[in-house]
C-alpha cells in the first residue's frame, strides 16, 4: 500500500457521557470507539478513526478490498491494464450520485487526483501517487491512468480511504460535513461523544444495506468501555481496550469476544536523526534492555504476537526475527556504557491509548535497570500529531501503524518522524514496490525486514490484535483487519 502509515491512537474523553439506558433498536447498531479524530476526512488526516468510520461507508474508491485482502471493483466496475503495465483504464459505474444529489463521472476521479497529487497536498499518502502520470477522463464513465513506473500496490491502493473519490462541489466542507457516495450518509457529530450515520436509499446496493442508522459512541478509557458493554449500552466495541477484561465477556451468553489480527506493527520509535540514536549501538542496547514477552504479558496480558520487525505474522513474507537481540539487561547496561550514554536520560512520549501507556511503564523500568532514566510523558493526540509526528520534538514513543504495505516508511527519508534515512534501504523499497511477480517481491520483503532489524531502527514490539467485543445478536463484522476500513454495509443487528 502506502509508504504512510496511518497513526493509531486515542482521545481521552469523560467518563459518564450520558450513554443511553438501552442499545440500538433492531436495524440500527450503537458502536464503541477509542479514538475520536479531529476531522472525517480521510483523505486530510493520518487518523486511522476517520477510515474506520467514514471509508467504505461514506466515501468510496475506484476499488475496494475484501477481508481476505483481495481487490475487488467498487466506483470502477471493472478495469483493463496495459502490456507493459503502466496504463490502468477503469470503467465507472453509473447512475451514482453524491450524497448532496451531484452526480458521479470521470471528472470527479480527475479532480480527486489531482488534488491528492498537488504541490500543496495535504493527503496522509501522498506518496502512493507518485507513480502516476497522468489523469485523464476518456469519457464521462472511462478514466484512463498512466503511471510513470511499475507499481505493484496500485489496485490495492486504489482502494484506500486516501484514495477516495470526492467532489469540487463538497470538499472544502468534507472535514466536518463529509460528502461522498457511500451507502451511509453523514447525520451528526457531538464532539467528545458521538457520531451518527443513516443509510443512503440511493446507493446502488441499498437493497443489501441492512441497518438503517450507525451511531459511533467515542470511549477511550477501559472502565467505561467496559461499563458500557456490560449495561448493553452499546452493541459492539470492535477495538476493545481492556484484553484483560475479555474473559468476563467470554463467560457472559450476550457476548460474542472475537481476537483478529491487524495490519498494524506497534513499535518504540527512536528518533534516529537526534543524538543517541543516531548511533545504531545504541539503538541496539535499547533493543537489548527491552523484553517483549514482558511487555505483551503486563500491557496486553497475552493477547498479542511479538514481531522482531516491520512486518506482520501473517503475512506471506513474514521472518521471525524476535530473537535478533536477546533480552539481556547486563549486556545492555555494558552496551550504553561502551557507547558512552550510561546514566542519560531520555523521554519516552506517548499518546493517550491504553497500549501505548502500558508498554510505557514497563519500558520505563527495563531501561532503568539498563542505567537509563526514561522519562514517560503521556501527551494528548493533538500534541503527539504535532509536535512528534510533525516536529519531531521527541527521543522515543510509542505508536501502532496500522497501514498494510507500508515498510515503505522507512524510505520516506529524513523529514519523516523516524529521522532515518538510507541509501541501501531506499533502493530496497523502490525494488519492492515496483516487483509485479508476488513470490520475487516476497523474497525482497523479506530482504527489507532483515535491513530494518539489523539496524535496528525502532524496537519492534508486537502486533497490535483486533480485540472486539459484540453482543450475539450483531452478524457480518470483520473478524481481522486487512486494512483501515470496516464495510458496515453487511453487518446487521437484528436484536
């Protein structure tokens, strides 16, 4: 997919929200979320929420992909590509109209590349246009898409919320009042505590929409969210945030518990364009001091893969690196001190997710028995955008990416908040992303994580598990996370 990586995060917000006494009536679904973001377009904002609420359901691309990860047709019907691989010409659906009643065509998929390919651009994955050419309408229901190289994420990435397909008409208002064609329609947003979508009966498969209304309740902290849950105040919690909890909602006949995997690899990111972690030995005694299995056990009480590099368990290409470096706090207490950074303290900010908190604490106290005074800092998600991911005003933090495809992060050279930047990797990624042949491209991915290990760029933690809690009656969600998006177009709720 991308080389971005969308951020995986949370928005502290107050207990006692005014839940309503009873869950939704029959064909309407009340959904617990952790994070809410501070806009819904996803095509503006790396906040993963937005696509978890707004793609698929909302907006749609040019295609779409399936839970099992397959690219199927959406706005385009089909498509045909060229020899030589470097011209996409999609076929549109018709009769499709936007939300506010404008019509769909070609000069809408124009427009929405072009702005996402701007100089000026604030698309969270600009990158994943940069092997296109040119855009160009063939007709009012043919495109014609010419890349400049090879890509061989570029369906799937078609298919991304970044990619979505929006109109000159309704875009400048799309960060609070999104316009797209999606089968549900924007209702409502309180800020801090719900959003609301309704079905569109003009969508061209409303027949297969089954509930009629969506409301989003946005609880991050793990009491409430379980509070909640339990009072039958909501009908699902598809990121739940308490692991240690799930077994009381196993035991419970009105529950259904549900453990998937995502896309996203939570890692102690080190700001490798600061002192000392320019230095890759000491990047490697951090990596040293750092035990993962401790880690999952006390943040996530088990429920979690460790991963020793950027890549995912479950995917094709997948090494098992995790005992790269073993735990040995001896070895790296001796590591700082031959690197001369015994004694020095560092900040470790993390943003308001239960994950990222807990990891912290026990981070905190492995480094200090290495002889490192970590300071944790909890910072709220604003600051985090800001002044980590923007400024890159931190020493160490912690962070779920959740994007599938995207080790191309580590190509997107020193302006990025990784600070890191490498020839040999760059030449890497530009072999992987441009390899149309899946065992090849496999092998090369393979290639990248053992780089990305040996250099330990990050500490690579674990991957962050699709932990979901549903009351028996809600049918249709997506048990694993193959990308940002959960289609809520086949889930229903019948009570």
């Amino acid at each position: 997919m991308s080389e971005f990586s969308r951020i995986f995060a949370a928005t502290t917000v107050a207990l006692g929200m005014g839940l309503s006494p009873l869950a939704a009536a029959a064909d309407q679904i009340i959904i617990g979320l952790q994070q809410e973001p501070t806009t819904l377009d996803p095509t503006a904002d790396a906040t993963a929420s937005i696509d978890g609420m707004m793609t698929m359901n909302v907006f749609e691309a040019l295609t779409t992909v399936a839970e099992n990860g397959e690219v199927q047709p959406n706005l385009a019907t089909g498509w045909k590509i060229s020899d030589d691989g470097l011209t996409y010409t999609f076929q549109l659906a018709q009769d499709v109209t936007f939300h506010d009643g404008t019509a769909f065509d070609a000069d809408d998929v124009v427009f929405s590349f072009n702005r996402a390919m701007a100089e000026d651009s604030v698309n969270p994955s600009k990158s994943i246009f940069k092997p296109i050419e040119s855009v160009t309408a063939i007709d009012p229901h043919t495109v014609e898409i010419k890349l400049s190289r090879k890509d061989a994420f570029f369906l799937f990435n078609m298919g991304q919320g970044d990619s979505a397909i929006v109109a000159s008409e309704s875009v400048d208002t799309n960060n609070t009042n999104p316009v797209g064609t999606g089968p549900f329609k924007f209702d409502s947003w309180t800020r801090g505590d719900r959003l609301t979508l309704v079905k569109n009966p003009d969508h061209r498969d409303a027949a297969n929409v089954a509930l009629d209304k969506v409301e989003f309740r946005f609880i991050s902290d793990p009491s409430a969210a379980t509070a909640a849950m339990m009072a039958e105040e909501l009908d699902a919690f598809p990121g739940f945030p308490a692991p240690e909890l799930l077994t009381q909602f196993e035991a419970d006949p009105r529950f259904r518990v549900n453990i998937g995997s995502t896309e996203g690899e939570v890692i102690l990111a080190m700001n490798n364009s600061k002192p000392p972690f320019d230095n890759i030995e000491v990047r490697r005694a951090v990596a040293t001091a750092v035990n993962r299995d401790e880690i999952i056990e006390g943040a996530m009480y088990g429920q979690a893969v460790p991963i020793g590099s950027f890549y995912p368990p479950h995917g094709t290409a997948y090494v098992d690196l995790t005992d790269a470096y073993p735990h040995d706090t001896a070895k790296a207490k001796q590591m700082f001190t031959d690197a001369g950074v015994e004694g020095t303290t560092m900040t470790l900010r993390v943003p308001p997710f239960p994950y990222a908190t807990r990891s912290a604490e026990i981070i905190q106290s492995e480094l200090a028995a290495a002889g490192i005074d970590a300071k944790v800092e909890n910072v709220e998600w604003g600051f985090w955008i800001d002044e980590i991911y923007k400024k890159k005003n931190y020493d160490m933090t912690i962070i779920a990416h959740t994007s599938p495809n995207d080790m191309g992060n580590f190509a997107r050279g020193p302006d990025y908040f990784y600070g890191y930047d490498d020839a040999t990797f760059n030449d890497l990624w530009g072999r992987i992303e441009t390899e149309t042949d899946p065992t090849r491209r496999d092998e090369l991915l393979q290639e990248g994580q053992r780089f990305l290990t040996d250099q330990s760029v990050h500490v690579f933690l674990f991957q962050l598990p699709l932990l979901g809690v549903f009351k028996t009656s809600v049918e249709g969600y997506w048990s694993s996370a193959p990308v940002l998006y959960m289609p809520l177009k086949g889930v229903t709720n019948p009570g």
